[in-house]
C-alpha cells in the first residue's frame, strides 16, 4: 500500500533520471554539452557566447554563474553526470514543492499534474524545473521571514537565466523590507565575483556585457524565427500573435500591458497577508514569466505548469466546470502536446503556431482576475487547507 502512495515519487525521479540515460546512449545531449562548456571556457577564458560547432551546435545563453552550478557535474563522466544532472533539477523542485503549505495528498496532485511536463524539461536536459523550484523558494523563505536566504534564491536564478528575477517581486510580501534590500545587495555582489574563483575578474565581468548582447540577438531571433513562421521558441503569448495572429509588432506592446495585469492584484495590500493570496499570486508568477517571454520553449512550460498546478489546487471546492474545462485544456495542448499521443506533425503544429502557449495564457487571465475580484479569500473552504 505504501509503494502505490509513493508511485508519484518515483516517476518523478525515475523518469528524470532515465532521461539523463537514455541521452547519454543516443549520443543525443547537446544542451548538455553547452552546458559543460560555460565551465570549461569560463576556467580557459574563452568567450562564453561564440560558436564552438566541434564541441556543440548553436550557442550558450546561461551566464558566467552558471559554470560554477554545472562544474560538479562536468567533471564526471557523461554517463554519471547527465544522470545526476537530470535528476538534479527535478530533486530541487520537488524540494520546492515539500515547501508548499499543503497536505502530502495535494502535493502528489502536484506531482502528478507536472510530471510530463517534468519529462519534457529532462528530456531536453534543460535547467527549467530548478528555475521553477528557485522561483517558488523564493517567496517561501519570505513566508517564513528568512529573507536573507529569499534574496539568495532570487540572485541564483537571475545569474544563471534571468527567469528567477521576477522572484523579486514577493519584496512586497516581506515584513523584514530593509533587510531583504541589503540581502539583495549583499547575494548580487557575491554571485557576481564568484565565477572569478575560477576564472579571472576582467574575463568574468567582460563575459557579463557578452551575455547581455547575446539575449538581445537572441531575443531578436525568436521572434522572427528562420523559417518565417517562427522557432522552436517564442511559445508564448507573445508567439501566439505573431504566429497566429501575424502581428509583427514589438515584444513591448505585450510586456508592458501583461506586466500591468501582473501588478494590479498587488494593489489590495490587505490581503498581503493571506496565504492564498500568496499562493495565487506565485502561480499567476509561474505562468506569467513563461508566457511573456519570446525564449520560451516546450520545455520551458514546466514552470507554467507548476503555477497551473498551485492555482488549481487553491481552487474552492467542489471545483466549478469552467476550473475543470481550463485544467483540462492545459493538460491536453500544453503537456500531453509534447507526447507520443499526437503524432510528430500535430506536436510540432503545437510548438511553431504556439498554440502550447493557449490554455496557460487563458489560465493566467482568470487567475489574475479572481486575485483583483474576489472579495475575501475563505482560508478552511479551500482545499489545500482541507484535512
């Protein structure tokens, strides 16, 4: 009986560590291998963001930080480290998860609900699942007014890919606000030197401007793609336009407007102080941050799909059809999208028209709308608070 509880758990881990496997013996881990690259040119100090085609294809987009977070598993043979590496990220968000304030049946919904998405990420060797963990510690050391280590969680995910920035924004949750201030001060100078431990003070900080002229081309190249219709990226809301809609139009004309949205709930300050509150609000954050963003990919959506989940369970029960019709859409066309159930043609229909993208925008709507409209948040009809 408690291997049936359990079942979640070791998919969770299995599938992640199988992929590393299962990449390892395809010879098929280019990600890997860019990713193993930023160590190995940040200690030779060689440009981190040129083009090395006898070592991998495209290019690194991971700040200089990210050597010193990928070296323990570069030095390894790729068998172990690609096997540890996968299983890596999906250990930190599971982490996350625990930090949850729900029941352990509610957390295997979690589980349950993000494992594909989870696979998708492992898969493609990504680091998205422990920018979702990093994001979701965030706001839970604030909770519990360690924000000292909050910061921390923050810097590390905006040094290594920029995402873990908007972490920043659970300040306002903060009782201890100064002090989260010089934390944030503090972690930045020392996430910013750090690399120099293996490097050196002017290859790092040059590496720094290098990295910020690399997003802006690669920003630039999402949006228009190469074959017209668009990349393998910008499955975002921003994406769905463009490729749909055949709006051509800066990413600003999206950003701006969606970052409003994003800010308006955060006008009831009285509410600040309640927990589903907080909790709707890092899941509006987990889906805002993916489907604004013109680097989103299919294995981003682990991130989406983790604020999908937290919103879903924060829902009032019984849950209302219209909750139901929206999970259910984000279950079939952004995480089911990704699998063998449609076949090869359909998925990538999904990724290049960004419909992927849909049914998390939709989701975002109606959570940041029932954050701005309801009128009290009743903590014990909630199921996350349900015994």
């Amino acid at each position: 009986m408690r291997i049936k509880k359990e079942i979640p758990l070791l998919l969770w881990f299995i599938l992640a560590a199988v992929d590393g496997l299962i990449h390892f013996f395809r010879e098929s881990y280019n990600n890997y291998a860019i990713y193993k690259g930023v160590f190995f040119h940040l200690i030779h100090q060689t440009n981190l963001y040129s083009l090395y085609p006898n070592e991998y294809n495209d290019s690194n987009h991971y700040g200089p930080f990210f050597g010193l977070i990928v070296a323990p598993f570069a030095v390894l043979p790729d068998y172990v480290g690609l096997t540890l590496w996968t299983t890596f990220h999906a250990l930190v968000l599971y982490i996350a998860y625990t930090k949850l304030p729900i029941r352990k049946s509610d957390l295997w919904i979690i589980l349950m609900i993000c494992v594909v998405d989870l696979n998708t990420s492992s898969h493609n060797v990504q680091v998205n699942p422990s920018i979702a963990g990093l994001i979701i510690l965030s706001w839970y050391f604030v909770k519990e007014e360690k924000d000292f280590w909050a910061v921390l969680f923050v810097m590390i995910g905006a040094f290594v890919k920029l995402y873990g920035i908007v972490g920043l924004v659970f300040w306002l949750f903060s009782k201890h606000k100064l002090k989260y201030i010089y934390s944030a001060v503090f972690w930045a100078a020392v996430l910013f030197v750090l690399p120099m431990l293996i490097s050196s003070p002017g290859f790092v900080a040059q590496s720094y401007v290098d990295w910020y002229h690399s997003l802006v081309e690669k920003n630039l190249s999402n949006q228009t793609g190469s074959e017209g219709i668009g990349s393998m990226q910008d499955v975002s809301l921003l994406g769905l336009f463009r490729r749909v809609g055949g709006l051509q139009v800066s990413n600003l004309v999206f950003i701006v407007p969606g970052l409003l949205l994003q800010l308006a709930p955060l006008a009831r300050v009285k509410l600040y102080d309640n927990l589903v509150f907080q909790l709707r609000y890092l899941a509006s954050i987990l889906i805002f941050v993916v489907i604004f963003s013109s680097s989103s990919e299919s294995s981003t959506y682990i991130v989406a799909i983790s604020g999908v989940a937290i919103w879903f369970i924060t829902q009032d029960h019984p849950i209302k059809r219209p909750i139901w019709i929206l999970f259910g859409l984000a279950l079939v066309f952004t995480s089911l999208s990704a699998t063998d159930i449609f076949p090869y043609h359909i998925r990538q229909m999904f990724i290049i028209y960004s419909i992927k993208a849909f049914p998390c925008c939709l989701i975002w709507f109606t959570c940041v709308y029932q954050l701005l409209t309801e009128k009290h948040y009743p903590i014990e009809k909630k199921w996350i608070f349900q015994g």
